[in-house]
C-alpha cells in the first residue's frame, strides 16, 4: 500500500520517479523505482548501513547474461535470488505484460506481478 498520501507523476521519457510503499502490517518497507528504462521492487533493510535488495526488476534496455552464461533477450525479469541477488533473469512469463508496447500498462502489470494490492496514486501524463 502506499507509504505516502498524494500523486506521483508518471516520469517521462528519460525520467524517473520512486514511490514508498509499506506492507499492510507497516512492518516492512518498499520501493517502487520507476524510469522509462526498466521498473523495480525494492526493500531496505538498516543493518550498519542502508543496503537495498531488488525482489523484482522488470528490464527493457539490454539483453542479459546470467551467472551460468545463459543469455536472456528483452524484455526480461530479475527476480531475487539467494546468494546471487538480482543477478539472475528470466523470461518474462507469457500473459505477464498485457500490452508491452504501452509504458502506462506495463506498470499496472509489473504491481499485479508483485502484488501490490492498495496502488499508489500515479498520475499518468499527457505523453506518457
């Protein structure tokens, strides 16, 4: 659910914005980064310092090679993965992106993906 009340700007082309989101429970604290490159859920985590863990990173701009030397075109999805964090990705799964071409769409898509129920409110722009 959103951590903050108040509208977010759908980024432009080439821009970026971050909107804090918390569990229902308010006991743990995420992010969803959002540039017109690639979409991602994070969580913080205070230890000695900050440290962010991508759960999930949908990723338009370049092929990818995982660990194991497997490519994976575009687009493709990083999913956390223990001892390895976001450095593996996988096919995006079929049905996952209803409209691929259409920016606005594939967010609505990528926070059905991670389950965020309760969206922040998102103002979608003229251009974008």
């Amino acid at each position: 659910m959103p951590a903050l009340q108040g509208a977010f700007q759908f980024p432009d082309l080439g821009g970026r914005i971050e909107v804090p989101l918390i569990s229902r429970d308010e006991r743990e604290q995420f992010s969803l980064d959002i540039n017109r490159k690639r979409i991602a859920l994070t969580t913080g985590y205070q230890a000695r310092g900050r440290q962010v863990v991508v759960l999930a990173r949908l990723d338009f701009a370049a092929p990818h090679r995982n660990p194991d030397g497997t490519e994976v075109g575009v687009p493709h999805l990083h999913v956390y993965r223990e001892g390895y964090g976001d450095k593996w990705v996988v096919e995006v799964p079929v049905g996952m992106l209803s409209q691929p071409d259409d920016a606005w769409q594939v967010l609505q898509d990528f926070m059905t993906y991670c389950g965020v129920v309760e969206r922040p409110n998102i103002v979608r722009g003229l251009f974008s």
